[in-house]
C-alpha cells in the first residue's frame, strides 16, 4: 500500500475572526452542537493526552461527559493509567477529531478530580450494566483473559444484587481547567485556519491566528 498518495483537498468552507465568538468554551459547544447535528458518530470522543513521570506520553479515546465555564470533565477508573499519570503531571492535552467536518479542536488544560457529589451525580444516570463495570475492571492492569474480565462482572450482578449499585470510591471525574484552546478548519491547498485562545492573568480570552 502507497499511503503517501493518500490525500484529498478540504473544501467545507474556511474560519475568520468575525466567526467566532470571544469565549472559547462558547464557541466550542457551538461547534459541538453542529457536529451532533450533523448525525457524526461518537460526537464528543475526545483523545486524552497525558505524560509519564518519565516523560513518555500516552493517548486514548474517552467521551466528553460535561462542559461549563470550568472546563471539560470525563470519567474514569481513578487508579488507571491515565489518572495515575494525571496525579504525576497534571497537565493534559484534549483533541476532539471532527474530520467529517473537516475540523479540530485541541484543548491544553490543568486536569483536577471533580467532588465525589458530582462523580455520584453521573454514575446515578449510567445504566446498571456500565455501574457494575466500573467494580468489575481494575483499569490499566493486566489480567489472564476476557473470561476473568467476565466473571468479575458476574461477581459484581451477584454482589450488588439489591439496591442501587454504589458509587466505587476509586472511579469519578476528571475535569480539564483550560488555559489554551485551538479551533482548527481545513482549508483549500493545505492553507487551513487555525485560530488559538489563551488565558490571560485577567481572566479574558487572547484569539490570535496562526499559520497552518
């Protein structure tokens, strides 16, 4: 296979400064809204970057859960690898790949835990197949094989037979505090917009456009 003449032309249409609005987050979930619209699969999959203490870094897709003013928040096993990573360097990267669209959005951000109350308020709204997952997988670990994988999901429907499946204290929220947002469209000839948001120590947005 020759993957080097594989390519096409962007032609969905370009970005100008009069497009966007002044917060990033507003114009996120705008854009947000029209991938959803657009009947896009996996709509708010986002990759997740994170750095080992030894500087290795690592991705993985996950699903965006909530946005507000305060940032981007997912779920996960706190004691994956990824939350283990996070602990060590919080620092995080996000990327929410819209190329159906022909469009990126890169997030760089300080990622926190979010409250147990908020983790509680999710988990509650899961289906009861996903809360017993949560028990049943020690993210990140090894283990023999998917048979083990299923019998721990069976010990758990077992386990939490009556009642409501309670929240693991070892899984919840984390949210991404952004401090730089890039809002990425293709463009004809590889010439494509690209416009960047930065915090600055007030508060407010700096938008500066950048050379594809």
């Amino acid at each position: 296979m020759d993957i080097k003449n594989f390519r096409r032309e962007y032609v969905q249409g370009g970005l100008r400064r009069d497009d966007l609005h002044d917060n990033p987050l507003t114009q996120f979930e705008t854009w947000l809204n029209q991938v959803v619209e657009s009947d896009l699969i996996d709509p708010t999959a986002m990759v997740v970057s994170t750095v080992s203490a030894e500087g290795q870094p690592s991705q993985r897709i996950v699903l965006l859960k909530h946005l507000d003013d305060d940032g981007f928040v997912f779920y996960t096993n706190y004691g994956s690898r990824k939350a283990d990573e996070i602990a060590e360097n919080n620092r995080v990267s996000l990327l929410f790949p819209w190329n159906a669209l022909e469009r990126q959005v890169k997030v760089c951000g300080r990622a926190e835990k979010i409250s147990a109350a908020e983790s509680l308020k999710y988990f509650l709204s899961r289906p009861r197949d996903s809360q017993l997952a949560a028990w049943a997988s020690d993210q990140s670990r090894k283990i023999s094989s998917r048979d083990f994988l299923m019998t721990q999901l069976a010990h758990m429907k077992e386990k939490f037979s009556e009642g409501e499946v309670p929240l693991p204290d070892f899984w919840g929220g984390i949210r991404v505090r952004p401090h730089e947002i890039e809002f990425w469209q293709g463009g004809e000839h590889r010439l494509h917009d690209r416009f960047e948001y930065r915090l600055q120590g007030d508060g407010e947005w700096e938008v500066q456009r950048l050379a594809p």
